[in-house]
C-alpha cells in the first residue's frame, strides 16, 4: 500500500478547514489555563510556536500573557507569510522558516511555553518521536510542553468517517495516535503533568501537558 497523499498546507492556510473556528476557541482556552496553572504569569516569558503558521493562537496568548517573544516555527512560507501580514507591527514575533526533525538553530530563542495544535500526527511513524523531541529542543530548561493531536477515539473515527464521505477531508496524512504511545515517546525528556482528552471537538485531540527536564538546551 502507498503512503497517502500529503496535505496540502498552502491551500490550507487560504482556506481553512470547517469548524475550525469552534474548535480552535476551545483549544485556546485550553491552552490558556494549562499555562495559567503551571507558570507564573508574574515573569516574562517567551513563547514559542511549532508548526504554528497562520497560528490562530497568537493573538490570544500574546494578549493573555504579553510575552517577550512569541516564536513561530515552520517550514511553509505560505503560513509565516499569512502570520506576517496579520501582525507586521509587532516586534515581539519572531517568524523562523525551519524543519522541526532537524535540530533547533543554536542561536534559536527559546520558551518558557512551547507547544503545538494538530503537528505531530502528520509525520510518518518513524519520525513522530523526532517531532515530539523537537518541542524539548525549542524548550527552555524547566520549561512547559504542550502537545495536542488527535487520538482515535469513537468520536474522532465518526467524524472521520463522515467528513471523508462527504469529500470535507483534507488532512491526508494525518495518523490519530494513541495516548499511550505519545507517553511513551516523552520518555526522560520531561515529567507529563496533565493527558486528557479534549472533547469539544467532532475530532477529538488528546493534549498531554510536560514540564521540561532540567537539563534540556540552554536558552538565549
């Protein structure tokens, strides 16, 4: 059997796929209190995205938590260039076009905050390990992890199912993951604080919650 197409990321970040407006007001919520409750919002932080073209994330954690940098990481100009044309001003976001399974540049800013929504589900099993290390790299010792990626729940194979029969699909290459396998790829990086299911969406995302180890790479 061949590999499935891949999903086309700049007809994407043009169009954005339905309900995903709903679904992101959900996940931003989500974000927002896991950081709430495992940072000290009193410190300036840095913030950084991976995969995080045309992020509908920005806006709302700059606003909640005004950080020092907020970093988007990722390898399609298409959705940095719809990130930039958004927030042209701000001088606090810093764009970096970069594969995340090569290794962080090592003058990369690192986070207090590193985390990604629907990313590491759409690289190929041999390299989903490499996608998850990616967000230690980019962390700052001690710092937070957020990962969220949908997992195959009967909500989630539903939706699935019906979306693909009604032609909505576009997310070809993306591969539900266990929660249990995500765990067990986090290994020593760092210490999962909260794994759970969120439900307020048709395509349920599981987000696991990880306070970095203390020896992860130094930050700038």
């Amino acid at each position: 059997m061949g590999q499935p197409p891949k999903t086309n990321w700049d007809s994407y970040y043009c169009t954005p796929y339905r309900l995903s407006g709903l679904t992101r007001y959900f996940t931003n919520r989500l974000l927002t209190g896991s950081i709430r409750r495992c940072l000290s919002t009193q410190q300036t932080i840095k913030i950084v995205e991976l995969g995080g073209g045309g992020s509908a994330f920005y806006a709302g954690l700059r606003d909640k938590f005004n950080p020092r940098h907020y970093v988007v990481v990722d390898n399609n100009q298409a959705g940095l260039d719809k990130l930039a044309e958004v927030a042209a001003k701000d001088e606090r976001l810093l764009l970096i076009n970069h594969d995340i399974t090569k290794p962080a540049p090592t003058n990369a800013i690192r986070g207090e905050v590193v985390f990604s929504v629907g990313l590491i589900e759409h690289f190929p099993a041999e390299l989903t390990h490499r996608a998850i290390a990616a967000h230690f790299d980019w962390a700052v010792p001690n710092g937070l992890v957020i990962i969220t990626y949908p997992t195959p729940t009967w909500l989630y194979r539903s939706s699935r199912w019906i979306s693909e029969r009604m032609g909505w699909w576009i997310f070809h290459d993306e591969t539900p993951l266990k929660m249990s396998t995500v765990a067990s790829l986090i290994g020593n990086q760092g210490k999962i604080v909260q794994h759970y299911i969120n439900w307020f969406t048709p395509f349920s995302q599981a987000i696991i919650v990880v306070r970095a180890s203390s020896d992860s790479p130094n930050h700038i």
